[in-house]
C-alpha cells in the first residue's frame, strides 16, 4: 500500500475525494490517501508544496501558477473544476457600504499573499479600473478570521467563494454586494516534482480513480441533500452550486494557462513567463 498525503480547502469542491476515501476506492487500488484540510487555502498549500509537507494539492489555478513562476518546484498533472469559481464580494452587515463601487481604496482582507483572495481582489480592481498600486491588503488567514475581522472593522471588504460564504450572508453577519467569477478554470491537481518524478503510474491510477467519480458525480442519488447537511448550506444553493460547477477529467489547456498567465503579468503579479509544457504533466 503506498502512502500519498493530498491537501485541499474544506469546501465542496472536494467532497469527490472524501467519497472516494470513505468508500475505500483508492484502497483498492493499493493507496493509502490522507487527506488534509487546509482552510487558510491557497497560499498556504504553495507553501506546503515548497516544503515538501505533502505530495498532491488540489489548489487554485491562478495561484500555483503564480507560485510555479515564482519557483515552486511543482507540476499541474490535471485540471480539476472546468468552471469559474464565483468569488463574492462581502462586508460586515452593519458596514456603510452599500454596492461595490463604495469599496474603492478600502482595505481588503485576504487569506494570504498569492492566495485567490489576493489575487482575485486584484483582478477585480482592474476590472473597477481601480489603482491597483494603492491597495491595502489585510491578512487574516481564515474564513472565520475574515469573519472577525470585518465585524470589528480591522479591514472593510472580503472575497471568498459564493456559496461557502451563503450561510454567513444568510446569518445577517456578511453581506454581498456583488460576484467577481474567475475568467478561467477554478481547480487544478497538483504534485510535487520529487513525488511526482517517482509515482507516475500510481498518479494516473489516482486520477482514473478520482475521475470516475467526479464523471457520475451530479448523479449520485440524493447527494444535493448529502452536500447541504455537511457544509450547511441551504438545498436550494447547493442545487445551484451544483448547476454551475463542472470537474474535469483532463488536463488544463494551454490557452487557458495563456489567459492566466497574461492577466497576472498585466497585473504585475508576476514577472517571470514559464512555458506550458515544463509545468503541465
């Protein structure tokens, strides 16, 4: 049995691969996949690649790729979720902000430097025709901490996932004052070079067991139901969510890595170019 460690935010997203360990679907085929959660997303997970802390990530795609140009001795080895992640756009509920253009030059909490909430919030700017030179970000790590943080005023606005930020909005704690959705696929998987140099074939035996059932997955018998209770989330949401969201079973495009890359070289997120070919399986 070969032990793979496989890290991801504790979203919907990635429920497919809770099912897929449950069920022992990947113990039949002699791996032992430990699966860790990692709230503080995407910047946090670039750095456990870097440190070799685990062996397959699935992450955002605007990030690793930012991070893969910045040196992070990793490879995208399959696109995961085809479809825009719908990034909301949420104050605190008592803010005195009332539509997105009130957000400008307003402090903005993220997650981290080079997670999708920092990169996103960027993005969004520019599309604001914002100064991007001018914006003040305020780390905060989690969710929860966005949460804290904008109740108590310490940063003005928060871009997180639609749907996972629903029941804070439903609370009456955020609200959302708008969607910026990702002009590229969400996901991709990602390994490590060193694990990935040694483990090739048991990595496309990985993906032929993950593919099956992110394939049939919208099929699953009541698992709209299934979905709403563990992530708390009203049904009807989730049958939304579940509408738009479309997981993949192939690589990532190279026109879609093209699109990525030049909006973050446009944004000045990054500087150096890669080639496609050197960071995709």
């Amino acid at each position: 049995m070969a032990n793979v460690n496989i890290i991801g935010v504790p979203e919907h997203f990635n429920f497919p691969w809770q099912m897929c360990i449950e069920n022992g679907e990947f113990e039949e085929i002699g791996i032992n996949l430990q699966w860790t959660d990692i709230p503080e997303g995407t910047g946090k997970m670039c750095q456990m690649l870097r440190d070799k802390e685990t062996d397959l990530a699935v992450i955002l795609t605007e990030g690793i790729i930012k991070d893969i140009s910045e040196g992070n001795p990793s490879t995208i080895i399959q696109e995961y979720v085809a479809s825009p992640l719908q990034w909301g756009i949420h104050v605190a509920h008592h803010s005195p902000f009332t539509k997105v253009e009130d957000l400008e030059g307003k402090r903005i909490a993220i997650s981290r430097y080079g997670s999708g909430s920092h990169l996103m919030a960027i993005v969004h700017a520019q599309k604001m025709n914002w100064d991007i030179t001018k914006l003040e970000f305020v780390i905060v790590n989690t969710l929860d901490n966005a949460v804290k943080s904008l109740t108590e005023g310490e940063a003005d606005y928060f871009m997180w996932e639609h749907f996972m930020t629903k029941p804070i909005v439903d609370k009456g704690v955020f609200r959302r004052l708008g969607d910026c959705p990702t002009p590229w696929p969400s996901f991709v998987i990602v390994a490590n070079n060193e694990f990935l140099a040694k483990h090739k074939g048991l990595i496309t035996n990985l993906l032929e067991c993950i593919n099956t059932t992110t394939e049939e997955f919208k099929m699953i018998p009541s698992i709209d139901r299934t979905l709403a209770t563990k992530f708390d989330i009203e049904i009807e949401d989730i049958r939304e969510w579940i509408g738009m969201t479309q997981w993949s079973q192939r690589q990532l495009s190279e026109r879609h890595f093209t699109k990525v890359q030049k909006q973050l070289i446009d944004l000045s997120i990054i500087s150096n170019t890669i080639s496609y070919h050197d960071i995709v399986l």
